[in-house]
C-alpha cells in the first residue's frame, strides 16, 4: 500500500479498484472507484473528476490473543 498522491496524469489505479481521491475544487479527500478510462465513479455511481488518488489503506487487525 501506497501512502502517497498519484496524479492521473502519472499514473491510474487497476479496474474497479476502491481509492481515495481528490479533486482540488472539494476541500477533503473522498473514496471513489476507478472503472477504467478516466473515471472514477462515487458511491452513488456518480462520475467524479479526480486529480489525485492514492490506494486504500489496510484494514486494520484484531489484536490477537497471545
């Protein structure tokens, strides 16, 4: 995992792969799906325009046991 803001002009997610986005006339970051081409689809199935995405972050993990 990445923790790092990629451009779209650099580079662009695998299909249909959830991302963190962001578009710099929205103030905060927001989790869309890449769906090939240039979009990115939010979770209303709505195009979004996206200057940056970065991957999920891992889930978290249970604390084990031990």
């Amino acid at each position: 995992m990445s923790d790092k803001w990629i451009s779209v002009v650099e580079g662009l997610p695998e299909d249909k792969q959830m991302c963190i986005v962001f578009n710099s006339q929205v103030e905060y970051p927001f989790i869309a799906r890449y769906i090939g081409g240039r979009d990115f689809h939010d979770f209303f199935k709505n195009w979004v325009p996206v200057d940056y995405w970065m991957l999920m972050p891992d889930p978290p993990k249970e604390p084990s046991d031990d």
